[in-house]
C-alpha cells in the first residue's frame, strides 16, 4: 500500500511537493501506482487550513481568497492512455475532528439575499457533527471527497478556458486562470485551470453520494491519467447552497482499475459514478422522516417564467428558509441547514410554465 502523508500544521504553498491547486497536464505526479494497488492520500480542507475554531464570521475577509481547492497528487496510474476510462474506487474516507462551514457575499445560490459573512465551527466525532451555533442539530457522517479529477489534456485545457472566457464575455460567471495563491507557481499559474468548476475531468463535482464503497468512473486524457484529490466533506445537502457543506481534512484510501479504450469506444465525455448498495444508511440515503417546501419559476414581483429550474430552486430554497424561521431559526442558521442537509430534487420538468423544485428537509436532523 502506497500513502501521500501531509502536515496538517502546514498549508500546501509550505509543502508543494505534496499537491496543487490548479489544473495543468505539466504537473509532475508525486507517486505511481499500479491497477489494484491500494493508495491512501491525505488532504486538506477546501480553504487551505485557513479556518479554525477561533475564528469569527470577521476574519473571513483576510484570508488568501484562490487557494480552493488545494489538491493532493497528482497520482500517475502505470498503464492509462488517453482513451482508457479511469474507474476509481473509494475504499475508506475517514474525517479529521474539525469541519466548517460558511458563506461570504457575492458567492452561494442565493448570493443575492445574503450580503454578509457567516461561520459554522463543527466538532465531529463518533459519526455525528455538532455545532454550538446550531444547538440541537446533529449531522449524520456522509463522508464524501468533494473535489476529485484527473488532468487534462493541453487542447481540453485551451478549449475549456475559451469557452468559459465566452461566457464571461457575455456576462456570466466563471473564474479564469489566476496566478495569485496558485500551486504549483510559474508558467502552470499563469496558465492552469481553476478549481472551482467541475468539468469533463470531474474536478468539483460536489457530489454526496461518492461516499466509501462508491466507484468513480473518468475519461482519460494524458498518459498517466494523474489522479488528484482534497476538498473532503462530512455531510452535504444536494445542491450545497451557500457553497460550502461542512468542510474537513480527510484520508482518502483509493483503488484504480483500467477499462482500455472503452472511452474512446463508446464516446464517453462526462464522468460517470456508481455505489453498490445505499450510499448512506437507508434512513439518510432517502430520509424516512422529511417536510418538502417547493419552489416554481415565478419571480417575487409575480412575472412567471417559463421552464426555468434554477429560479424554481431558488423559490425552493427560500422557502425553507422561511419554514426554518417559522421555527425560531435565522435566516443564517437556516442557510447553513440547507446547504449540509437539505436536498434539491426536480420534481416535474414537463408541466409548463411550472417546472417544479422540492427542498426535502430530514426531520432526523434535529434532536427531539
């Protein structure tokens, strides 16, 4: 079994030869590893060691603001060639004692109606995270890496930048390459991809149910594939809408296989992912005990829209909120229960002009 060992006291700008915190197809892999061998990989959180139990909603404002997500690898696979898909297999994922979560303005779903920072310190322990800022809610552990990928290739990485330099042109959001808190430094700072998107290398996916036991399936790019890993989670609603889930250090223990050329066979783009039983206990994995609040596309002025999901979501989520208030919480606290349990769920994309989204909240959550 082969292991990348970090210093949790330092952040990877202090132990580059650890990880990354761009995407580029020139980084030189830290460790090589054959089909069916064991890899243990420890990461650090989202936010590069930043935050700790000490800190307040305050602080936030001076932290390096482009070192998400710092990323421990690149791990060279023997045998991958591009066309090859990558399966990964997520043998274990055990959390560190310490998780956060936050929001800041301009960022988050709802980055229009919350213009002020917030902070959520967790303690995790024997599977449950609690927080004092959330006295009487407990988190079950869905342990999770949220941001996993390979690299990849010099024309995927020119294509990807153009288009979402397009974007941006047209007044969308996307985030460019920066050289500013890249790992590694140089001309892959200057040029490197941010990790803030998911995209066809998989990258920031963010999704939950990559738990242990899950199988993770890529398609490869470079010779090598370069598998790389961070940015753990311990718990997430579907949709992790204020941009963070309870954010955590973790060990990764992974397995890779190789399906040759199947890629390249069958035309697969995007990443694939499968788990052979529930990903969480039953009673987590589709809540047992649950109020729903929906959300369709009309605006708060009246205008209906038509077949517009992400303002249905909107909707959704809001008015969860406004559930949670009814029951003494803030709109912060409530906020930060949407975005670590609260799961998203188109419930009816036919029905014009009302496309409808469900917020589905456990009632399990909350201590009785």
């Amino acid at each position: 079994m082969k292991s990348v060992h970090i210093d949790r006291s330092k952040r990877l700008k202090d132990e580059p030869t650890t990880g990354h915190n761009r995407w580029h197809p020139d980084i030189e892999p830290i460790l090589a590893a054959d089909v069916d061998e064991e890899v243990v990989l420890e990461t650090r959180d989202a936010a590069d060691g930043q935050i700790n139990p000490q800190m307040g909603p305050k602080d936030l404002a001076g932290l390096d603001a482009k070192v998400a997500h710092p990323l421990t690898g690149p791990v060279y696979i023997n045998g991958a060639e591009p066309g090859d898909l990558l399966e990964i297999e997520y043998l274990d994922i055990v959390p560190q004692p310490y998780g956060w979560t936050r929001f800041r303005p301009g960022s988050g779903f709802l980055r229009d109606y919350f213009l002020e920072p917030y902070l959520v310190h967790w303690t995790i322990e024997n599977n449950w995270a609690t927080s004092e800022s959330l006295p009487g809610v407990k988190i079950f552990n869905g342990s999770f890496m949220g941001t996993a990928g390979i690299a990849p290739s010099h024309d995927q990485m020119e294509q990807w930048n153009a288009r979402e330099e397009d974007l941006v042109s047209r007044g969308g959001i996307a985030h460019l390459p920066d050289p500013q808190d890249a790992v590694p430094g140089g001309y892959i700072a200057d040029e490197g991809l941010r990790t803030l998107p998911p995209r066809e290398n998989c990258g920031n996916v963010d999704a939950k149910q990559l738990t242990t036991g899950s199988k993770l399936f890529i398609p490869v790019n470079v010779d090598g594939a370069l598998y790389s890993v961070g940015d753990g989670h311990f718990a997430q609603g579907d949709s992790e809408c204020c941009i963070t889930a309870i954010e955590m250090g973790a060990t990764a223990s992974v397995r890779f296989k190789l399906h040759k050329q199947l890629a390249k066979e069958r035309q697969i783009v995007f990443p694939r992912y499968s788990h052979p039983g529930y990903f969480l206990p039953p009673e987590w994995a589709a809540p047992r005990n649950f109020i729903a609040t929906t959300g369709m596309p009309i605006s708060n002025t009246g205008i209906q829209e038509g077949e517009d999901i992400t303002l249905a979501a909107k909707n959704a989520l809001l008015n969860m909120i406004d559930l949670l208030e009814e029951r003494g919480w803030t709109r912060e606290q409530a906020y930060i229960i949407c975005s670590v349990a609260v799961d998203l769920k188109i419930s009816n994309a036919v029905d014009l002009p009302n496309v409808t989204v469900s917020a589905f909240l456990p009632e399990d959550i909350f201590e009785k």
